[in-house]
C-alpha cells in the first residue's frame, strides 16, 4: 500500500472537476524515484492495479472522494479493477496513456492551416499503445476545462476531462474500451468557471435521432467501387458538358410504408434509378450536414461533418453515392458555410466565448434567419469551413458542392439597415474575410479534388464568381442565375395577352450570359412560402396551364445555361412542397402529368445528345438571335450552335395560345428535322407540328437568306435540327 499522498487543493480540484490540467496530476508520475499511480474513480471502495500478463494485482489507497493512489516498482501498462456497492468492474485507466496528436498536426492547428482537420478533430475509434478505443479532440481555447460525456461514464464530467494541447487551444483525450455507436457530447467550464451547456461535437461524425442531439461515434472509412466515375467525371462536369441537376430533398422526395423517410440505402436503389432514367445527369441534395430542426430543410446545420442519421449512418450515405456513380450519376451537396443555428448544443458561445461567431451581433447575427454568422476573419474558424469542403470531397466522393446563400456572406451590409452594420477596413460594404474564405475553399476543392464543381448561389452583380481565383474571380466553376429566374418567372405568371408588354422580361438574361458559367435553377426556393407550385403559376385553364408549363421547359433547356430542377417541377406537381410529406406520386395517373414527366425527360435526352444545345451553354459563339423583338405575336426564335461540325438547332417558343404558321430565317439552307415539339401529344399536347421537319427556302427572312414557314402550335416550343434525326 503506498503511502505517498496529494496536495488536498489539487485532489479536490479534481474531485469537483475544476482542475484545468488532470493530466498532470492521474495517470503514472515519477516521483521520488517511484512510479506513482493517482486514479479517480467516484463510486469506488476499493481499487487495484492489475499489472503483467498475469494480472498482478497491486491495491491503491483511498486518499478520499474517489481518488486513490498506488506505486508501482517500475513503469508498466496496467489495468484498474475497483469494487464499490456491492459491484467490481474492470477498466483500461485513461490517464495512463499518452497524447495522440503529433508535433506537426499541433503546428497546423495552431496556425488554422490543417487541411483535413477531421483527421485530427472529432472522434476517431482507434488502437491506441496496443488498446482499442476512441479518441477524442475539440477546440476551445478558452475554456478551462473540457471533458467528454456519454453513457458510458454516466454523463460526469470528472470522469474523463481532456488534455490541453499547448497553444493550440485544442483538447485531446483517449478513452479505452470505447467505439463505434457510443453517444457523447463535451462538457466545457468556460472562463471565470461558468459552466456552459453541453456541446456536440462540431467535427463529429454522427448524432442521434433528433429532437436527441448528442454526437454519436461514428466510422466513416470504407469501400468505393466508382474508380471509372471519378477518373472520367472532369470531362462530365465543365462547362462543356450537359449538366442538368435534380434538386433533392431526401425526406420528402418519397416516403415509405407507414410515412417513413427512405433510408440511404432506399434511395440508393430508388432516386438513383429514377434520376437516371429521367435522363439527368446529377443529384442535389439539399443539406445532409445534421440539423435539429425538420422545418429549416437542412440549411441550420449543427452537425457540419455528420451526414444526418434520418436516413443512416456514414457508410450507408457512401453506399449511396457510390451507387450513383456506378450509374453515371453525379452528386452535389448544398452546403452552408454562411451561418448557423443558436441551438444551446451547437457551436455559439463554444467555449463561454464567441469562438466561432462574432462577437458584435452587427457582424455576427442574421436577422432574417435569426441564426449566427462565422467569423472568417479567424484563422481556425476559415479553416474549419474550408476542411469541411474537403472532407465531403474526399470521405465520401462528392462531386460538388453548391454554396448557400453566398450573397448574404459577400456583403456586410446584407439584409441590414443604415448604422446596423460594421464597415469592412476601408469603409466599404465588401466582407473581406469571407471573400478570402471562398476564394480560399475553391483553390483548396479545385486543388485536391481534381475534377470536382463548386457553385454559387449569388443573386447580385458581384462581378467575377465564376472566375479563378488567379484571374481575380471567387474561383466557383458555377453560379446560379438568379436574375434569369426572376424574369422569366415573372413573364410566365402573366396572362398571355399581357406578355408582349413584358416580352423583354425574356430576353434580358442574354444581356448578360456570358458573364459567368451559369446555371438556370428552378429550385425549392420557388415552390416554398406561398409561392406555389410551377403548375401553379401558370396562367389560364387546366389545359393552358400545362401548355403553358411545357413551353417554358422547351425555352430553358435550349436557353444558354446548365439546368436545375427541383423534384415535383418534372412531373407538374400541383401542389406547393411540403418537407413533410411525400411527392404526390399519384398525380402521373393523370396524363398530363405524366406528360410533363414525359416532356422532362425528353429534353434531358435532347440536351445531353445534341453538343449545340450544351457545348457553347457558357460562350457566346453557341448563341444567336433570329428573332427577339416580335413582342406582338409574343414569339421568340435563336440559334445555337456547338463546334463548327456539329449541326446547329434552332429553337422557337409561341407563348401565346394562338396557332401560328410563322416564316422563319434559317442560318443554312437544306433540311431541318423536328428535333422536338412541346405540343406532342406524348406530352398531353394537340400533336400540331411539322410533320417531321421543314426544308429551308431561298426566302429571305430575319436577315437571312434562307427560311422555311414553321408551324408553332400554341403555347409550344419547338427545336429544329440541322439535317436529320441520325
């Protein structure tokens, strides 16, 4: 029994968990040239070491209040055994083993350029000195102590506090015996000894079942079987390729017997074959980083490095993505870097302090969302955004990422009145800092994630986001155009006798196309809040409306831009999206939705066979205007054109409910096949068209030598192609 003792301050520092550094006092410490084992085991009468491959057994004293203290005649590995209440149990001491994190990955968290902070961060089941187990870390360099808290030590903060990692304000511990599925969370006394509520973990890689918010811990090494897909998909992702993106919400696209969300592995199977077969070539889904909160959709996410367990776990969501892949589907993820809930568990106040918000509610507060904003200007804060890019990237294969929300980050002055925010440096509106992280997060996703896309949504004119970052741009691949959206929207919502006094509502999006590498959306933002569905929106009767939706589809998709849709929009749903409920599947029993489904997928196949309608999408060599005035008959007509070999497609688009035999002007003369005709009666229209095509005329017509009477059935697009069908 050993008769070396403990500072009572410290051994009650410890009991009562005030202690900042428990390292330095449990575990094995030489002193007076012995080793000497200090242990905390509340609950405990008695406790032995267990030492040696035959368990040697060397009892401790019991200095009081759970602590208890041995020597050992030389440094060895050891197990405690304690009995207390009628009860012995046996475990591996936390304390005995040594740090985790290496010297380099201390240098890079301390200077905020660790590149795959989850590597580091969060919590990673490993062997740990010849013992499996977990190993936790989190940053909070404020607090003064931190410890992680689970089931598996009844929630006590005492029981397993952290080591603090010099001046990285990062905290480390392992915790023998513990792995996959243990639920946790960090318990932090913050400065002045507040105790703060308990936090998740925002490396984590899992979470309970909301409205239950604690981290789960969670594998997420594993298997791919798309080397085919990852080494071929620059050639399907640049803006010389057809992209037409399905805009996902995975909780309600459908539901399962019983009103049960699909899992990943559901929808593996069945989104992945239906977004095939509709012919687009990617999947967006709305965010899958873990939120509390059904109603936000996914865009408060607490959980940054979780995909949300409503649907499985980690490698169940990687068994999605790969099964997309091997079908030649692409996958991005919506991901929101430019705010984040107030939720007690989340990331505000982390550490008793404004760790990873601004402190001035002027620069860090969203009245609109009522939700924090980053401090980009903070090193460990930039670089926790900018790995989590990475991370979906690389741990699961993503193929892009959509930012969210980007123009609220770009501008300090956002959404916010005079004298309600902090001008940047130079007295300007310009948010220098999240600039820098953008810009910082494309060369970062470009950099060592070839062949990946990043897009912006961005509704203003900040010039150059579809521009490298060495060119003086933000560096996305990609940005939505809002501005198209807008117009074009607005021109279909009015009466067709009113659409030649808005005719240029139309065509003002050519103005600018060329400005960026754009992407035309239709998204959930348009069928949320009152807006109704697209069905919706359209003017006029049953029939009219449905017309009136086919040939706003036959103008987007030969229009200059990738595609967006949201699901429900491919089949004409009639009702506005709900998150809670499913789809309503039943609608394709109607042939005119089912014909509108029809159209879609149609012109998916149209668009991704024909280079004129997609090579060019981002040049204004693919684009010509035959006729863009005639506000009258409300008609519009253009070229577009992909390499010189290739055969180029004239578009027109009646978008009245008049039929019109309407002499048009050809850019060649000889046969033009009709490509496609949006009042087929596949689709649910009158099958008026051109009997397979037209044969230009030596009439001279839109300043064109050639030109050939095309019939336009009402409220229709239709495409002509070059030469034949073949």
């Amino acid at each position: 029994m050993a008769d070396i003792t403990i500072d009572e301050d410290v051994a009650w520092a410890i009991a009562e968990g005030r202690h900042g550094d428990p390292f330095s006092v449990l575990g094995p410490h030489k002193r007076g040239g012995k080793w000497v084992v200090t242990a905390f085991v509340p609950g405990a009468e008695r406790l032995w070491l267990l030492t040696g491959k035959s368990g040697q057994e060397v009892e401790a004293s019991h200095w009081g209040q759970g602590i208890f203290i041995a020597t050992l005649p030389r440094k060895a590995a050891y197990r405690l055994r304690a009995t207390g209440h009628d009860t012995t149990w046996e475990f591996d001491d936390p304390f005995r083993f040594g740090p985790v994190l290496g010297e380099l990955d201390e240098y890079l968290l301390g200077e905020g350029t660790h590149k795959r902070l989850w590597q580091v961060l969060g919590a990673h089941v490993i062997t740990h000195e010849g013992v499996e187990g977990t190993h936790f870390a989190v940053w909070a360099p404020n607090a003064e102590r931190v410890s992680v808290v689970g089931d598996f030590n009844i929630w006590d903060g005492r029981r397993h506090p952290m080591r603090r990692r010099g001046a990285t304000g990062v905290w480390e511990t392992f915790v023998p015996g513990l792995g996959e599925g243990a639920t946790y969370k960090y318990e932090l006394r913050g400065p002045g000894g507040q105790m703060l509520p308990l936090k998740a973990d925002p490396v984590g890689f899992g979470s309970e079942h909301p409205p239950a918010n604690a981290s789960v811990v969670r594998t997420i090494s594993g298997d791919f079987h798309d080397a085919h897909w990852m080494e071929t998909r620059h050639a399907k992702q640049n803006v010389d390729a057809p992209i037409s993106v399905y805009e996902v919400h995975l909780g309600s696209w459908r539901r399962a017997p019983g009103d049960r969300m699909l899992s990943y592995i559901e929808l593996a199977e069945q989104l992945v074959d239906y977004a095939v077969d509709m012919g687009f070539t990617h999947i967006e889904l709305l965010p899958v980083s873990e939120y509390p909160f059904d109603g936000s959709w996914g865009y408060q996410p607490v959980g940054l490095f979780a995909p949300t367990i409503r649907h499985g776990t980690p490698p169940e969501f990687r068994a999605f993505i790969d099964a997309a892949h091997r079908k030649g589907l692409g996958v991005l993820l919506d991901w929101v870097p430019g705010h984040f809930p107030t939720d007690a568990h989340g990331l505000g106040q982390f550490d008793g302090t404004p760790l990873y918000e601004h402190a001035d509610p002027r620069e860090g507060f969203h009245n609109d969302w009522n939700t924090l904003i980053y401090n980009y200007g903070r090193n460990e804060v930039q670089n926790f955004l900018v790995s989590n890019a990475l991370y979906w990237l690389e741990e699961f294969h993503i193929d892009g990422l959509r930012v969210d929300a980007v123009a609220s980050m770009l501008y300090r002055d956002y959404s916010r009145k005079a004298g309600e925010w902090v001008p940047n440096r130079d007295g300007g509106r310009e948010n220098y800092e999240a600039i820098a992280m953008l810009k910082r997060m494309n060369i970062v996703a470009y950099g060592e994630s070839p062949g990946v896309m990043t897009v912006a949504e961005e509704s203003t004119a900040f010039p150059g986001v579809s521009r490298p970052v060495n060119h003086g741009g933000l560096g996305f691949g990609f940005k939505w155009n809002m501005g198209w959206m807008n117009d074009t929207l607005s021109y279909m919502e009015k009466d067709p006798v009113h659409r030649k006094f808005h005719h240029h509502q139309m065509t003002f999006g050519l103005h600018y196309a060329w400005s960026e590498n754009y992407i035309l959306p239709i998204s959930h933002d348009e069928v949320v809040h009152g807006k109704g569905s697209m069905l919706g929106k359209m003017p006029g009767d049953g029939e009219e409306k449905f017309a009136n939706l086919r040939a706003y589809y036959g103008f987007m998709w030969a229009h200059p831009g990738k595609k967006l849709l949201f699901m429900g929009q491919e089949f004409a749903q009639g009702a506005e999206w709900n998150h809670n409920q499913s789809l309503d599947w039943h609608q394709l029993e109607i042939p005119a939705h089912s014909g509108i489904q029809a159209l879609v997928r149609d012109l998916n196949r149209v668009y991704r066979d024909t280079p004129a309608l997609h090579v060019n999408d981002t040049r204004p060599e693919g684009f010509e205007w035959i006729e863009s005035n005639d506000a009258e008959a409300s008609v519009y007509a253009w070229v577009r054109k992909g390499k010189a070999s290739d055969p180029m497609v004239v578009a027109l688009v009646n978008m009245t409910p008049v039929d019109r035999r309407y002499r048009v002007g050809l850019p060649a003369g000889g046969d033009w096949a009709e490509l496609l005709n949006t009042d087929a009666v596949v689709y649910g229209g009158g099958n008026r068209g051109n009997l397979g095509g037209v044969t230009a005329e030596e009439v001279p017509c839109h300043g064109r030598p050639w030109s050939a009477v095309v019939t336009l059935p009402p409220l229709s697009a239709v495409y002509l192609k070059q030469g034949g069908l073949a």
